[in-house]
C-alpha cells in the first residue's frame, strides 16, 4: 500500500512540474511574441516617420534650390504629396500624452507652421527641424532596442 502512494505521488509531482513548465514555457512565448510585435510596429512607425520627413523636407529643398528661377512653379501632384505627409507626420505625434519624448512638443509647432510657399521657404530652418526630428529617431529607436530584447517601458 505504501508502494501505492509513492507511486501516486511521484507521477503527481511529475504532472505538477510539467504543468508548471508548461506554463512558464507558454507566458515566455508570449512575452517574445508581444515584444516582437510591438518592435515591429514601433519599427514600422519609425520608417513611416522618416519616409514623411523626408517628402516634406526634400519639397522644401526642391523649391528653395528653384525660388531664384522666374517661371518655377512647383508641380501641384508634389505639393499636394508632402501636405499629405505633414498631415500624417502631424497625426503621428501623440503630444496629449507625455510618453518619455519631449521632442514630439518641439516638433509639432514647427510642422504645424510649415508651409510650401515661397515666403516660407526663404524662412525655414531646416537644420532646426532636422535636429529635432533627429532627437525623436534616436529615443525612439531606443524604445525598439529595449523592447527587442524583452524589457518593458
């Protein structure tokens, strides 16, 4: 009878370790899955980040290099392109909840007053612009690299 209960009790033990492996092995996988995805998506918005930027300010550029030349008018379908793309830009900074980037607060007024005339293209710094758009990029890719690895924000 005593052979009887230890029998019964070492498969309980055997059961319990596996469940509990199991489980441990079960909240891993999803631990790596939820950090997979959230760096994936926290990636894609970055590349989405940099393709805007770089529609706006390479618009901006283009009119500059031409503002001397009389008869320049820039292609409408462009102008429409990069309003669409500060739109987005613009959507994208989340500034109704401070998440860690102070520089979302910096670069939205000076997305806000971009504008693709002449008057403003003599006025824009892009060196400002860039510098800020910068700092944004390199917290955020931060985030990604903490999050690859598994840590939380």
């Amino acid at each position: 009878m005593t052979d009887l209960y230890i029998q019964i009790i070492s498969q309980t033990i055997s059961t319990a370790s596996i469940v509990v492996t199991a489980i441990i092995a079960i909240y891993s996988l999803r631990k790596q899955s939820w950090s997979k995805t959230v760096s994936e998506t926290r990636n894609q918005w970055l590349n989405d980040f940099r393709e805007e930027v770089s529609i706006i300010v390479a618009v901006l550029e283009e009119m500059r290099m031409h503002m001397d030349e009389d008869k320049y008018c820039p292609d409408k379908c462009i102008i429409h392109e990069a309003y669409i793309a500060k739109a987005k830009l613009y959507t994208r900074l989340n500034t109704n909840k401070f998440d860690g980037n102070e520089h979302f607060f910096l670069l939205k007024p000076l997305l806000y007053n971009i504008k693709f005339t002449t008057e403003y293209v003599k006025s824009f710094n892009g060196k400002e612009f860039l510098e800020v758009v910068n700092q944004i990029l390199e917290l955020e890719w931060k985030k990604v690299k903490k999050e690859a690895k598994g840590e939380m924000l």
